[in-house]
C-alpha cells in the first residue's frame, strides 16, 4: 500500500513554469532607426545593440569601434541565411512550426507568474531552510471532493483529538494516540514519526504549519488535499548541508538471525582489511558491496541530506551516521539498519549554498512553482489581468443559469439539453414593469479584453466537471466559473505575451530566427559537406598537402598491477595471446589489475597515456641527426606512475601524408567553411544589404570606450 507521506511529500501540483517579469514593451520597430536593410527588411539600432551587449562583458571588456563593426558583419551575414531560409518555405516546414509551438509553450509558461509574488515565495522557502525540523503527524483521510456530511464527520473525529492532545501535549501521548488514530498507515506505528524535513518537501500548508509551530508544541487542525491533519514538531536544527559519502552494504535477508550473524562477519572483515591498509574502501566496495547502484563506482554516492528521506526514518538514520563524521575520509564503525549492515565515507561535506547563488535560486524557482505556492503568484497574476484588461462579470447571465440547473449538475451529469433556448429577463423602470427575452447561450458571462465569453462557453466547462457537486448549486456553479475565468485570464495573457512582454518577444524572435538558420546551415553546409563525396575529395585534393602525419609507433600498451605481472604478460605476448584473452585472465580478481591500448601514435598522443611517458621514451632520440628509435619486439619497461608497463612495437612509421579516410573528420570541417564562405557570397549577391551609417555612428558614440 502506498504510504500517505509519499503523497504529502509529492502531492504538490506539478505545473512546472518557470518565473520571470511580465512587462510592458518599450517602443520598437519604427520609433528606432535602422542599423541595416536586407532588401526591404530593416534591423533597428534596439536589436542590433541588445544582440551585441549580449556577446560582451562590459565590466572587462573594453567596447571600439572595430568590435562594433566586426559584429556587424557578423549580424548581416546571420540575418541573410535566416532570410534565404525564410525565401526557401523552411518558415512553413512542418516540423519547424510543430518545434516552433512546443518552444513558445515552453517559454511562454516562464511569463505566466506575477515576478514579485514568486520571488517572496523564493526567499521564503530559502529562509526555511535554514533549518530542519522533526515532526510527527496524525492524518484523518478526507478527499477534497468528500460530502459535507463525510468533511464534517473527519474534522469533527481530528478536532475531538486535538482537543485530547491539548489537555495532555507530550510527544508520548501524541505517538500514542497516532498509533491507534491516525490514518497515515505508513508512519502510525512509528507514532506518526515523519523524521527531520525542511522547505519545498512537504505540500505548502504541511510546511507552513511544521515552521510556525515551537519545538514542543502541537499545531491547530489543518487541511491538505489529503484530509486533516495535526502536526507536533519534536525538534529543530541548522540545516547541516549535504554531504557525499561512499557506502558499503551487506544485506541482511528477511531478518534471520543467522543471515544477520553472517552479514555482521562479513562487514567486520571487510572493515579490518580497510584499517589495515591492506585493501581501499573502494575496492572492497567494488568486490563486496550489495549497493549495486554504487558497487561499480566503488561505492561512490550522489550528494545526499538527511531531509530528503521524509517519512523513512530508517533511511534518515543512515543519513545521520553520514553526517557523524568529522573529516573527509573518515569511515563510521559498522552499524545496522534494516536493510542491512552498512560502512560509510565521508568524501565531501557541502553547506547550504548562498542566496546570491544563482544556480541555487534558479533551483528554488523550479521548485517553488511545482509546489502548492504556484497558485499564490498564479493567483497575483490573474488578478493583475483582470484589472489591466477591463474583466467585467455578468451577474444576470449567472443568475440565469443557475436557476434553470437542476439535480443532474449536482451529480456531476450536466444535460446542455434540459437547459431553454430563451431567458426572460424582467426589469421595474419606475412603476412599469418590462420583461425582455434573451437567448440564454448568447447571454455575456465575462468579459477581458475585447474578447466575450457567453453560457454557451460556460455549459461547456459544465460538461467537463463529472463529480457530484457539494454545497448548494451556487457553490458548484461558482467553483467551476471561477476556475474557468482563472485558466482564461492565464489563456488570454499566454496569447498577448509579445505585446505585453518585450523580453518575452525578443527570447521568442531569436529562437525563430536562430532554428532557421539552423536548418539552412544543416540543408546547404552541413549535410552537403557530410554527403558530397565528390565535392569533399576534390577539396581534399587542393589541400592535401595540409594534412600530414608525423612520426608514429604503431604499438600495443599494457598496464599491470605488479612487476610480476608484467612479466608474465611480456612471456604471454611473446607467444601471441590475444589482448582480450590477457585482459581475461588477469582481471578474475580485480577489474583494475589489468588493461591495454593499441594503435598507431604519435608523440602528440601522450595524453592517452597521462601521466605516463611511455611515448616518450618511444621517441626519444628521433631528433638527432641520424635518428635512433625502438626496433619492432617486446619490452618490459618497467613502473610508470602506478603501474608496471609491457609494449610491443609492432612498427616505427615515418612522417607521410595522410590519406583522406585518415582525417576526413578534420577536412570535413575546413569544407563546411568554404561551403559556408561561398554560400554568404551567393547571398550578398542576391540581395541588396544597405547600412544606415548615421545609425552605426550614433551606436559607436554611445558604446565606445565604455568598460
């Protein structure tokens, strides 16, 4: 059975925006001159300043007049491939415009919080986390679309506990009525024992409740998706940061008393051959761990913190035996939970990074909008809609509907059918009464913007709703109107966004722009490059001499664990056994005891070898007069760095040319440039490209010199 704090912890709504600025555009286009024209589209001085602000570093950088005219050229020649892409049908390519949406959705969700609500939320969850706090809970199930009768009876049952609690508030007590009332099946025989938590862990209510109450103290009833709930907080601390540990597991299978006897055994030995120096904690990881998802690292661990095992309290105390260790590559005593008998390493310890980072408050961002707190600034943002774009509600039209509804809306079976073609709508002008007749689907029910939206759109959400309705039918009407409007105000704000966001337009432009050219450059350069077999021969075959190899050794490498083995693997090579065959035989022991590399190198190739000077040694005297080098056999070189080294020269080959399947790779690359010279020069030719010097001379004045 899932546990209920799995649902606490990960129940938040999962709407994934990111957070930025909803602004008004500044004036562009025609209010700004024209740095340049290509044909009869025109480049304003505001773009080409922002495009070339962000390719420098005004704090080190200082800006001349070169730089500015270099960038220019640059801009000219990008804004002529996306043109040519734009006059080749890539703009209306299917797969360019299916892209094109699943970006702007993409993006545009970073422009659909209120900034200044977001970035408060931001703050305070970093505030929060300063500090972890132990909580225990007691949860009493109630589902957000319970009856009145069934809400009533939970929080009646949790607020008689509460009220038990009050009269005797002691952690004791609190675990004891948990274990007989709580409905968290996951934590009640623990006495509702969560374990240490802290900001974005918990759904946002949990949180707020486990931070606003004293150590000791019991909170009042709240509510969550999941029911009611009281929270008693046991303990609170510095948050400790995260820490990187290597582990060691022997698993202890199903509790067994001899299971258990052998597996403390074996720890205990491993332990020893560790403190002894005998053997590394990563290679008895790699040989004996039971942690196959760090056995193969040598037990090396991802970063971990005590809090992000909510609700496991076995795996927190694990977490604490991390956090025990005083220095980096202290090892704890062995210790027992209950997936087995355990050793860890400290590798790293990492405090909670500064506010100022800003890795970090990107991190809190994202995280923040995929908890409960994204309806607070979702929430701001509507608000600010509505009143920026004249929302108006049509009470009457509301009034209508609800009259006319009847028990099928109540039990989540709306029937468009039942519901007149025609409302009457009576009015008192002085003593006369006039009664005025309307088609009810045609009524307004909201206005934003210059956009109407009618009952007919209304009895369309209706049908979406299939659950029956709490409350009276006033309530269920305003519950579903009042989420159509917010995810309409939402809707509205997405479909404006290049006129209301200039940071927004000007992401989107570049994005469009930037893929274009993308796909040109892929049609003409890189594609033909890859593909024109002939086209890249004769190319080879004007460059050729460019392209030539030094001095190489053609030579197989073997790496041993000792000078033992070396010997034995010089014997072995001798008498042609294959590398793998060697490779076999000398790792059944240790997969790091033995390796090889073959192939043909030059001097240049060292760092294949790093730190070893093996090529070196190979080369040595190849720039005196009469050069002297290894004979093709087998040598025993003896230790280098850490190992003990075997290499079989198998040919010394002299400088020559190189054949094109030997560096196609690299001429490949110099062919792409002449195709992409040669393309620009075919597009300066085809259109005409005017620069508005005024403009240029204007963006010089103002940026020259400026550091």
């Amino acid at each position: 059975m899932k546990r209920i704090v799995g649902l606490i912890v990960f129940g938040g709504l999962m709407l994934g925006f990111a957070n930025a600025q909803v602004e008004k555009p500044a004036k562009t286009g025609a209010a700004a001159p024209f740095v340049f024209s290509i044909d009869k589209e025109k480049v304003y001085a505001d773009e080409f300043e922002r495009q070339y602000l962000k390719n420098i570093n005004l704090k080190e950088d200082a800006v001349t007049s070169k730089d500015i005219r270099n960038y220019l050229d640059l801009y000219i020649k990008f804004k002529l491939k996306v043109q040519d892409a734009k006059d080749a049908g890539l703009d209306t390519a299917t797969a360019y415009v299916q892209e094109l949406q699943m970006y702007r959705d993409q993006l545009a969700r970073n422009y659909l919080y209120d900034r200044s609500v977001t970035d408060a939320l931001v703050k305070e969850a970093y505030d929060r986390m300063q500090s972890e706090v132990k909580v225990s809970h007691i949860l009493i199930l109630c589902a957000p679309d319970a009856s009145d009768a069934d809400q009533k009876k939970a929080l009646d049952k949790i607020e008689n506990i509460h009220r038990m609690l009050m009269r005797n508030p002691t952690a004791l007590n609190f675990g004891d009525i948990a274990r007989t009332e709580s409905d968290d099946v996951g934590t009640k025989s623990a006495g509702g024992d969560l374990g240490w938590m802290t900001a974005l862990q918990v759904v946002y209510e949990f949180e707020n409740q486990a931070y606003n109450t004293p150590v000791g103290g019991i909170s009042p009833v709240f509510k969550t998706e999941f029911g009611y709930h009281i929270l008693m907080v046991n303990d609170k601390r510095a948050n400790r940061g995260d820490i990187k540990v290597n582990h060691i597991l022997v698993r202890v299978m199903n509790k067994d008393e001899s299971s258990d006897t052998e597996a403390r055994k074996k720890i205990d030995e491993i332990m020893a051959n560790i403190n002894s120096g005998k053997e590394t904690f990563e290679n008895m990881a790699r040989t004996y761990s039971e942690d196959y998802n760090s056995r193969y690292n040598g037990g090396a661990m991802d970063y971990i913190n005590v809090t992000q095992f909510v609700g496991d309290v076995d795996r927190q105390y694990w977490a604490d035996q991390a956090f025990s260790l005083k220095k980096d590559g202290d090892i704890t005593a062995p210790f027992r939970t209950n997936y087995g008998w355990h050793l860890l390493q400290r590798v790293n310890l990492r405090p909670l990074r500064s506010f100022e980072d800003k890795e970090m408050r990107s991190i809190l961002k994202m995280d923040v909008q995929k908890n409960q707190r994204s309806h607070i600034s979702v929430d701001s943002l509507v608000v600010k809609i509505k009143k920026e774009n004249g929302f108006k509600l049509n009470n009457v039209a509301v009034d209508a509907v609800i009259q006319y509804l009847d028990s099928n809306f109540m039990n989540g079976k709306f029937d468009e059918s039942a519901m007149p073609e025609m409302h009457k709508v009576t009015k008192m002008e002085g003593k006369k009464k006039t009664t005025t007749e309307f088609n009810l689907r045609k009524m307004e029910v909201f206005k934003l913007g210059e956009d109407s939206y009618s009952v007919a759109d209304l009895f369309t959400n209706f049908t979406y709703n299939t659950k029956p309705i709490s409350g009276t039918k006033r309530d269920g009407v305003e519950r579903i109107l009042n989420g159509w409007i917010d995810k309409t105000c939402v809707e509205y704000q997405n479909d404006h966004l290049e006129e209301k966001s200039v940071e927004f337009r000007d992401i989107y432009q570049e994005y469009k722009e930037g893929i274009l050219m993308f796909n040109r450059m892929q049609q003409l350069v890189w594609d033909r490059a890859n593909n024109d077999t002939v086209g890249l021969k004769a190319f080879f075959a004007q460059h050729q001499s460019e392209y030539n190899w030094s001095n190489r050794f053609d030579i197989g490498v073997y790496f041993c664990n000792d000078a033992k083995m070396m010997k034995t693997v010089a014997k072995q090579v001798k008498k042609g056994i294959s590398s793998d065959s060697l490779r076999r035989q000398h790792t059944k022991q240790n997969i790091l005891d033995f390796s090889y590399r073959s192939g043909k190198f030059e001097l240049s190739d060292t760092f294949l070898f790093a730190p070893s000077p093996i090529l070196k040694m190979l080369f040595a005297d190849l720039s005196a007069e009469k050069p002297k080098y290894n004979k093709p056999g087998i040598y025993q070189i003896g230790q280098v760095g850490a190992d003990y080294v075997v290499v079989k020269v198998n040919a010394y080959l002299p400088a020559a040319p190189k054949n094109l399947d030997e560096t196609r790779g690299p001429v490949a690359s110099k062919y792409q440039e002449q195709l992409e010279r040669e393309w620009i020069e075919s597009l300066r030719n085809r259109y005409a490209v005017t620069v508005n010097e005024s403009a240029m001379q204007a963006i010089e004045a103002k940026l020259v010199n400026k550091k």
